[in-house]
C-alpha cells in the first residue's frame, strides 16, 4: 500500500506522462496556427526525448524545438502548402475527366501516385527534421529514400495517419487529443528506420549527449 503513494511508481509515471502528452497536444494546437512545420517538428522532438526517453521536461523541450527549427519547418510548411493546392487542382481534374478514356485513366493513376508520394514524404519530413541537420533539399530527399526503402514501415505510418484524421474529421474535438497519440504511436516506426542511419557511439566532436540513444535496443 506503502508503494502506491510513491511518486515514482509506475502508476504516478504514467499519469505523469499522459499529463505531458495532453500538455504537448495543446502546445500543438496553439502553435500550428503559426507554424505547421515547426509545430510538427516540436511535438516529435518533445514526444521522443521527453516521453520515450524521459528526459528533460516536455514544453521546455517542444518550444526549444520550435525555435531552433522555425525558418525551416516553416519554409517546409509553406512548400507543403503549396503541393497540397496544386494537388487538390489536380485531384477535381482527375474527377471531371472520362474515367473510360485511356488518357482519363493514366491521369487518374498518375495523380493517385504523386498524392501518395506526397504522403509519404510529409510523414518522414518533420520527424527527420527533429534529429538530423540537413540542408532542405537534402532533408525532402532523404524524407522520399526513407519512405521507399522501408517500404512496410511506411504503409503502418500511412495507415496510423489516415485513421487519425479519419478520427478528427469524425469528431473534431479529438484534435485535442489524437495528434500527441499519432505522434508517440509513429515514434514506433521511425526509430527503428532512424537507427540505420544512427551511430550507436557519437563521432568525435558530434553532439556531447545523444539522448536518442537511450535504451537503444529496446526502443
């Protein structure tokens, strides 16, 4: 009996850490207005280090994300935004033509592909963002190699995302609750992708305390 008044029981642990997610989602939602790439970047990077591996403090960690990736997540959100109108255009063309015709057809498929593309690249992007250091060209390359090399990973986190807008197009309130549980459930899938392109030991003169490393073979 003793032990269930100990804060550092599994019980208060948990509860501290739905407390941190519910924190993190409303952090989220605030801060999506301003910016969508930073916000996302934010909400990983806090989810991982603060969540996952129990370190630091979850809205210290989610704004310093935010501002050190601002100018990039931002330029990202804004490139996303654009992709999305043009493929939207895209999308009531494909519906206004002949579905019979050959032309009609291959113009159906090709949107299909390049929205599904699209999706893939948008769900690595940020999470890359949050731990690696790359030039944005560089980071939507490796967002697209990553999506296409781990091809299964890729359809859980396609599946993961499509029932969680699927759920807030339902019932809107969920936006209060669903983007901190897609994001930890996502963690699940991009670590282990992530750790292929991780050193278990940090390169002299890299960062001083790779916490991502924490319990490295349990995820």
């Amino acid at each position: 009996m003793g032990d269930f008044f100990n804060i550092d029981n599994k019980f208060f642990t948990a509860m501290g850490k739905i407390a941190d997610m519910i924190m993190l989602n409303i952090a989220f939602v605030v801060t999506f207005i301003i910016g969508i790439g930073p916000a996302c970047t934010a909400i990983y990077y806090a989810t991982m280090k603060n969540i996952r591996r129990s370190r630091s403090y979850a809205l210290k960690e989610y704004f310093r994300s935010f501002k050190r990736n601002f100018i990039q997540g931002f330029l990202c959100g804004l490139i996303q935004i654009a992709m999305v109108y043009i493929l939207l255009q895209c999308y009531n063309l494909a519906m206004a033509m002949d579905p019979k015709s050959t032309f009609g057809q291959v113009y159906h498929a090709g949107t299909f592909v390049i929205i599904l593309l699209f999706a893939c690249i948008s769900i690595y992007l940020y999470p890359i963002l949050s731990r690696f250091t790359l030039k944005t060209g560089a980071l939507i390359k490796m967002a697209f190699v990553l999506s296409l090399r781990n091809f299964f990973y890729t359809v859980g986190l396609l599946i993961l995302l499509i029932a969680s807008l699927l759920g807030i197009y339902l019932i809107p309130p969920l936006v209060f609750v669903v983007p901190a549980i897609y994001t930890l459930m996502s963690t699940f899938l991009l670590e282990p992708v992530f750790r292929k392109y991780t050193p278990e030991q940090p390169e002299e003169g890299g960062v001083a305390d790779p916490w991502w490393l924490d319990d490295f073979t349990a995820g």
